[in-house]
C-alpha cells in the first residue's frame, strides 16, 4: 500500500487512515510504528491492536494531556535515529474513536514529526443506538488482530 493512498489529511498535518489500512501499513512497511493513545485501564482490560505499544495520550488520575508524549514518541523511534533525511517511519495512533488520537498526532506534528497517522473510528469506533461499541466500525468491528491482558 502506498502510504498515501486512502488517506485524508487534515489541516493540522494528521493523516486518517482506516484500521484495515492500518494493519496493511504496518504488514507491509517493517519500520511502521502502531501506538495506542488510550488510558492503561482501556488498554489492558479492554484490549488493543496486536503488537501496539501503548503511550498515553491522556491518562488517571488527572486526566489531562500526556507532558510526556512527544517525548516518549520520540524515545520510541531511538530519538530520531531510524528517521533517515528526517523522513521518520509511519506513526500509526489509534485510541478508542479516533477523537484522542487526532490530538495526539496534532501534538506530534506540531513538535516536528512527519509521516503521522490517525485511525478512523478508532479501536471501538462510536457508540450503536444501543450505546454498545465495536457494532459499527473500529479496529476489533473489522476483525482486525488484537489482545487482552
């Protein structure tokens, strides 16, 4: 898949990008990194995408916007060192409806990263009429590979 290809970008330079674009970004380009932006609670008890590594983009007990985040991003990708001529690999965030990780990736891009994505509808995607998720879109609706500890 062409890392362009389906994407929308936003005005703030985040890409939405579907789960199952997701999963084939991460299938087909090795260095591709999969971040989940939700709370710890959400991402142990409620599951997350297979082979994500989780930092929070807000998180208990205040609840407010990760200090960190950009940093630990950074961390992740050894502070720079696999970005090669500043082209970093593909940041894919997905948090629960794809609201948490828009504002992680506008954080992101605002501190100088490229190549960042945000998954649509997220890991649950929005509530149904019976206030259930994962029933209209999301990561698991797409049956897309996920955990649970």
């Amino acid at each position: 898949m062409s890392k362009n290809a389906h994407t929308e970008k936003t005005g703030n330079g985040v890409a939405t990008i579907t789960p199952k674009q997701a999963w084939e970004m991460v299938q087909t380009i090795p260095s591709a990194v999969l971040i989940d932006v939700r709370s710890s609670m959400e991402f142990l008890m409620i599951g997350h995408p297979k082979g994500a590594v989780h930092i929070p983009w807000v998180d208990e007990p205040d609840w407010e916007p990760n200090p960190n985040f950009v940093r630990q991003v950074r961390n992740l990708l050894l502070g720079g060192v696999i970005c090669i001529q500043g082209e970093c690999p593909p940041i894919l965030l997905i948090c629960r409806s794809g609201k948490r990780s828009l504002e992680a990736g506008e954080a992101l891009v605002k501190a100088g990263l490229k190549n960042v994505y945000n998954i649509a509808d997220g890991f649950e995607g929005e509530l149904d009429d019976q206030h259930h998720r994962s029933t209209l879109a999301g990561w698991r609706h797409d049956g897309l590979p996920w955990e649970q500890c």
